[in-house]
C-alpha cells in the first residue's frame, strides 16, 4: 500500500524574499548558461542549492554540496527560508496558457513512504544512470533533505481528491501561502491542508493506489539508497524522517497533464559533409521511405501517424516513414507488445543504432524539448543532424510501468515542470 503523510515543509518567506527570482526549474533541466542566470538573479536562488557551481579549489569539506547546505542553513538563521507551524499536505497548482487557451494543472505535495522501486505500489517507466544518482545522493546525505519534489502520476476513479482540492482552491476562507508568476509567465499557487478530516481522506483514497513516476527517477533512487544506508548507521528503532521522500502526485485525469516530445541531437557520425551523410543513410531504406518534406508538413505528419519521424540535416528536412511489418521483424527481442509500440524505441533501433560512427558513444546524443533550438544546433554544425518524434502517451507510460517494463531514457518531458524552490523536507 502507499503511505502518504503530511509534514511541515520549509519555503521561502515571501516577506523577505521575492519568489518569483528565488526559484527555478528542476536542476537537470538547467543549462549552464542559465545557472549563471539564476546565480545572478538573487544570492537566495534555490539553483545555489541543488546545481552548486564547482570550483578548481573543492576539497571534501568545501564543496558544492557543503555549500548548499550551508545556504540552507544561512538562509534559514536570516528568515528567508522559514518551516510551516502546522503539519499539512500541500495543494500545488500551477495555470499556463497554450495557444492562447488557458490550463492548470493541480496536485497533492506530501510525504511518501520509501519503498524499493518496481517492488510495490511505486512504478518507474524510465532507465537511470549510475552518475546522476550519485550526485543527487551526495546532495540529498549532506543537506539532510529533500529538495525538490519527485513528480509522480496516480489515477483516482473517485475524484474524492480532486473534490478536496477544488474545495481548497475556490475557498473564502482558504489564502494561499504561495502565489506568484514565475519567468515564464506562469501563476503559481500553493495551499496548505491541516484538516485532519481532509487529510485522513486523503490518505485513505491514495492506500491502494500505484504511484507511477512521471520526473525524477534518479533523485528516488539516491532517496531510497539513503534511507537503506541511514537506516544501517542508526539502528535504533522507530520510523525516521528519512523514511519518506517528498511527492507531487497529480490524478491522470487532470486535463492539464501534457507530455511533449524531446528530440535528439547527433554527432560523431562518420563524414560531415551533408551530402555524404545523406548517402551514408541509405541503409535507412531498408526500413523507411524516406521523402524530402517541407518544415510543417513534416511535424503534421509526425503529429498524426505512427512510426512516423523527421530528420533534419543542414537545410533540408526529411520525412521517415516505417515502411509496413518492419516493426515486428527487426525490434528487439523479449521485449512487449506495448514497449516495442514506442515511437522512441523504434526510432532508437532502426535509426540512430544504424547510423554510422560513433554517435551512440557518450556525449554524442543531446535531448533537447525546442524545435528551434535543435535546428539551431545543427544549422552552427554542433551537431550533424535532429530527429524529431511525436511523444509518447500516458496510457502507454502506465501499461508499461504495469508491466514493469521501462522506456528508453528521456522518453517522455512532462511540462510545465514544478518549480523548484516552492517547498523544502529536512530531516533535521
């Protein structure tokens, strides 16, 4: 079963600190242009605690993560960051505009029993890597804490949950301890729940729920490894904050849930002439039509058929198209009927794994969420060549989760991204 639980949260006092210069995005979406930016914008800016800049001089008793946790502590002792007085389960919402259409998207922040991943009730439908995991476990053990929320997904038939969040967001009598707009326009609002009849039902609704993660695997799994090795370092008996991780868990349902689509970057394939590498792409046809396309004919036909992808080299774009039965003979083997239905699978097997060279080699792919920003790229001869995919679907994210299969890494970008900063669990 899930165990969920409220706490006191830290967060920034919006007496001493203006929020919207004091957050960020989540650290491993920040560029290192844009670390620098956050650097700049306020010398309280949460990115100074989780993406500490590193310095030639860094010894094991200063470095980036000593440093954060001494902002934490500084910014604690000067009243910039303060703890709730009471207990509570916190209502996030954040409101956007899409083509000039407005959207929220609404969920819980509580605390969450650590449990081994894809052991339980807890699912994850990405793979993770060693090195994030280490860094993130070094941060999470030095600063004693959470600081970030893990984005998580559940599906309330219900709607008990959704009824007490409308209740708390369109209250009189109910003010919100958060409510700003961040760089990107976006208005961001925070609740906090003390009721214990509320909370109670809360907790009672989510019991027999899964918990699919949706962003943040890899701060889990340290979280979890924390616990595991805490827990060894203190025996004694008795349930430890560290126990829970800090959860964002917003319903399936909610109608402002969108994943988009992350593109990838390529390099390091053999002849960087243009039209060589368009020659060398032949062994492509094999498994794809393959038609020179216009800009936005190419994204429509993305958008609308499967197994359909762009590619652009520099001045040209592409349309692939899979050519009929392909997919059920050359994919990988033991693998689902579900997994082998991803776009991002069949794009990785039949495209980028035939390339020639040297591009699956590390640093050689870049993921990157902008359009422009990937033909950019290619266009200053950064990298040799983009594909474009349409993003995957939350009903296949959950089958696969379900079957404790696990997509490709950077399978899905779910967007807007919390904002870091709004809330802090410390342990001590």
């Amino acid at each position: 079963m899930v165990d969920i639980r409220p706490f006191k949260g830290f967060a920034y006092n919006p007496k001493k600190v203006n929020l919207s210069s004091v957050v960020s995005p989540p650290y491993d979406v920040i560029s290192p242009d844009q670390q620098e930016i956050y650097y700049n914008q306020n010398e309280h800016n949460i990115v100074r605690v989780i993406l500490g800049k590193e310095y030639l001089d860094d010894s094991r008793i200063n470095n980036k993560y000593t440093r954060a946790r001494n902002y934490i502590d500084k910014w604690i002792q000067e009243g910039a960051i303060q703890q709730a007085d009471s207990k509570g389960i916190y209502v996030y919402r954040q409101t956007f505009s899409v083509n000039d259409k407005t959207h929220a998207i609404t969920g819980i922040v509580t605390l969450v029993r650590l449990e081994e991943m894809d052991k339980g009730n807890i699912l994850p439908h990405e793979e993770t890597l060693f090195a994030p995991k280490l860094d993130r476990f070094n941060l999470m053990d030095t600063c004693k804490g959470n600081l970030e929320f893990i984005y998580s997904l559940y599906s309330d038939q219900t709607c008990l949950i959704n009824e007490i969040l409308t209740q708390t967001i369109f209250s009189d009598s109910l003010v919100p301890c958060l409510d700003f707009k961040d760089e990107n326009g976006i208005n961001q609002q925070m609740w906090q729940i003390t009721d214990d009849a509320r909370i109670a039902q809360i907790i009672e609704v989510m019991k027999d729920k899964p918990v699919f993660i949706a962003d943040g695997h890899h701060r889990y799994e340290a979280t979890f490894k924390l616990k595991t090795e805490r827990s060894i370092r203190d025996p004694k008996p008795g349930d430890k904050p560290y126990n829970y991780i800090m959860m964002l868990l917003v319903d399936m349902n909610d109608e402002g849930l969108m994943i988009l689509p992350t593109y990838r970057l390529i390099k390091g394939i053999q002849d960087t002439s243009p039209e060589l590498l368009l020659e060398q792409l032949k062994e492509l046809k094999d498994s794809f039509d393959i038609s020179q396309s216009l800009r936005d004919e190419m994204f429509e036909a993305i958008e609308n058929e499967q197994y359909s992808f762009g590619m652009y080299l520099r001045g040209n774009f592409y349309l692939l198209r899979l050519k009929q039965g392909v997919a059920d003979e050359q994919l990988l083997l033991g693998k689902s009927k579900e997994y082998q239905s991803l776009d991002v699978v069949v794009l990785h097997s039949l495209v980028i794994n035939k390339l020639p060279g040297d591009c699956l080699d590390e640093g050689n792919i870049a993921y990157v969420k902008d359009k422009e920003a990937a033909i950019a790229s290619v266009d200053t001869g950064e990298y040799q060549l983009a594909l474009f995919l349409a993003p995957a679907k939350l009903s296949q994210l959950k089958t696969l989760s379900l079957n404790h299969e696990k997509m490709p890494q950077k399978s899905t970008y779910f967007w807007p991204k919390p904002v870091s900063g709004l809330l802090l669990y410390l342990w001590e």
